[in-house]
C-alpha cells in the first residue's frame, strides 16, 4: 500500500501546507510547471520519493533535471506522469495511443489548473489532473489531492482545498 500526494502548477509557489498535507505520504508526483527546483527539494524534505516532470512553463534546472513525461509500476499500477496529456474523451494528440500501449492504469497530468478525476472506461484506466497548487493563473481554488494505491485498488481520493495563506 503506498500514499501518494499529487501537485501541478506551483509555478515556484512554495506553501508550507503542502509539508503538513503530504506528511504521511509515501511519494509525491508533481506534474509540472514546478518553476522552482527548489520546490521538489523542499518536497523531499517532507517525501523521500518525488517525481516530476517538467511542464511548458518550466526552464532552467527544472527543465534540465525533469523529463516531460514518466512512466513508471507502482503497486502493480502502470502509471502515466506528464503535464499535457488532455482527459478522458479529449486526449491531447496521441495520448489515447500511448495510453492504450503502454497498458496505464493511472494517468496524471496538469497544465489546465482544473481539478479533474476522472474514470477512463474505453482504455480502463484512472485520469488525475490536481489543479493548480501556486497562485500564478487564473484558478479562483488551489488544490492538492491524495490517493491511496493498494494492488489494484486505488481508494481514498481526497482533494484538498486551499484557501487563504493565513489559515
């Protein structure tokens, strides 16, 4: 059984919540426009295992230290990182391919800043786009989620809500 925190869209906005929620977690997954590296530094002070992928807005050591996209087993789950990647019934170009081939069961991306979970019922599989955790964009509502992965059994999906920085 593995706890995972997923993010997208810091765009180099460190907030200290993100410590307290993923806290318990066993990875982070950060699926892109970090802005920061020192974000996902900061994230293995709370997480030993985080993964990243670099998002369009990305440059600099974040670009050069994170791919575009990752495919990685966990719990037995073929899982799909990237930060464009469309959702269910509106893939971005070639990914309903890819997503088929590879045989995913869980695909996480960002890029849109809308919080989205959604079941892929054609290709079997699990869509998580976070939302946006930063402050740059035009979401009114930053968001985190959590999920737990057991086997094949993906449960306890729980988006966080983050409100004013003062709380």
């Amino acid at each position: 059984m593995k706890r995972i925190g997923i993010l997208s869209d810091t765009h180099g906005k460190w907030d200290d919540r993100y410590a307290r929620y993923f806290a318990g977690c066993d990875e982070v997954w950060h699926a892109g426009d970090v802005g920061d590296y020192d974000i996902i530094e900061r994230l293995r002070e709370v997480v030993p295992t985080v993964r990243a992928v670099c998002g369009n807005a990305d440059t600099g050591m974040v670009r050069r230290r994170c791919s575009e996209l990752e495919i990685f087993t966990i719990e037995g789950i073929k899982v799909l990182l990237t930060h464009i990647g469309g959702y269910p019934g509106r893939w971005s170009p070639g990914m309903k391919k890819m997503l088929r081939e590879e045989g995913i069961g869980l695909m996480v991306d960002g890029h849109s800043h809308i919080l989205k979970v959604m079941y892929d019922k054609e290709l079997s599989l699990l869509h998580i786009n976070p939302g946006a955790a930063g402050t740059q964009g035009w979401q009114k509502v930053r968001t985190l989620v959590k999920l737990v992965i057991d086997g094949a059994d993906m449960r306890d999906c729980e988006v966080i809500e983050l409100g004013p920085e003062s709380l």
